[in-house]
C-alpha cells in the first residue's frame, strides 16, 4: 500500500493508503477526504482533484501532460508551480508516499 497525505487549508491532515496503481484523487474519493472532488472520475478533464505538491515529492512526479497543463489552467484555486491533478499522480512502485496540499476551493 501507498501512503498519502493530505494537508488541509485548517491545518488539518488526512492520511490514507491507496492501492499501487491507483492515483491521489482516487485514494481521497474513496476515502471522503474532504475537499477533493474528482468529477471527471480521473480523466483529467475537470479540474476538480487540484492539488498542491511540495518538494521533494514534485521532483518524482511524472512531468506534466498537455491535457493536464490546459486543465491546470481551469483551477478554482490559483495555479501555481507546484499544482497538479491528482488524478493524475499515480501512486505505487516508485512512488510509495506522497504529500499534497488541498487548495481552498475545487469548483
């Protein structure tokens, strides 16, 4: 199991476990984290998983997909250097924990 985290606007922290092969907005949709909504059910279409990914997690992400870029550009919260989808971080063999911060505001 994966570890992921995620930090609150309130200071708050969830922490859940995801399947290998799973993504971050998966893990939080099926644990009710608060604050992520995944409308697009991980297509990267909606913007609605917007996260927050500080380093030294974001330096072992994948890089940015054209799709993901142009959604990033649709966030409710601003976008910033270090936003990315969460249906769009896979979770799992080189990538057993990950941090995320959740923006004030999905749609």
């Amino acid at each position: 199991m994966a570890k992921v985290t995620f930090h609150h606007q309130d200071g708050t922290d969830t922490v859940v476990d995801a399947d290998p092969g799973s993504n971050v907005m998966r893990a939080a949709v099926q644990n009710s984290v608060s604050g992520i909504v995944g409308e697009c059910g991980g297509q990267a279409m909606c913007a609605t998983c917007h996260v927050y990914v500080p380093e030294p997690f974001l330096s072992q992400l994948d890089p940015i997909s054209e799709d993901e870029d142009e959604m990033l550009d649709c966030t409710a919260s601003p976008r910033e250097a270090n936003s990315r989808l969460g249906c769009q971080i896979v979770v799992g063999d080189t990538l057993e924990e990950v941090e995320v911060h959740v923006p004030d505001a999905q749609i």
